[in-house]
C-alpha cells in the first residue's frame, strides 16, 4: 500500500507550524500513527477516513457557527478530537473493534497512571 497524502489546506488539514504537523498531547501523534499504519495496511482506505473527518468537522462548524449569538462563547475547535472520532467510527464500523471493546480499551489507557507511555 502507498502512504496516504495529507492534505496541506482546508479542512481536512492537520495542524502545522513551520510546515510539521503540530501535536499538543502523545495520544494525538499515537492516533495520527494508527490512522496512517491501518490505511497503509489497506485495513481502511485514506479516502474513507478524509470523507469521515471532513464529515466529523462539518458537523461541528454546523453546531457552531462563525458568530455566536451575542455573549455565547464560542466552542473550541479541537483538531485532533475530531481526527480521533473519524478514526474510532471507521474502526468499529468496518469490524476491526467492537464500540465496546473500543470504549474499554480507551477507559483502560484513561487510568493508567500519568507518565505511564505504553
């Protein structure tokens, strides 16, 4: 399988600075990785998952519009919860785990103790 090719702009664009992609939090580079090791895997196709990330953002800029109503304050735009969720969706739908084994493995890692890297 070929490397998928990450978008440079609009939505579907990760976050870069100085042209690298910019992670806040390890859990986010981990599922950047799963994402691009499962498409090279052929176990998900990279135009599946953009369609579901562009779709897992669209839904929330409708939730969100640009202007809030006076005094709202707007939501935060997180990138990768986003990414995380596209991923999760393809993961159970396309069989590769159950939602339940997925809420349980992610409540797992969740307790682990903080500095805990693996």
């Amino acid at each position: 399988m070929s490397q998928p090719t990450l978008d440079t702009e609009g939505h579907a664009a990760p976050p870069r600075r100085n042209g690298e992609i910019v992670f806040e939090a390890p859990w986010q580079s981990r599922a950047f990785g799963l994402t691009m090791s499962l498409c090279e895997a052929g176990a998900i196709a990279w135009s599946d998952f953009r369609a579901r990330l562009i779709d897992e953002i669209g839904r929330f800029d409708a939730a969100n519009p640009v202007l809030p109503e006076a005094g709202a304050e707007p939501a935060p735009y997180a990138y990768w919860d986003h990414w995380l969720a596209a991923l999760e969706g393809l993961i159970t739908e396309r069989g590769l785990c159950s939602a339940e084994d997925l809420a349980g493995r992610v409540g797992a890692y969740a307790e682990r103790p903080h500095g805990h890297d693996h």
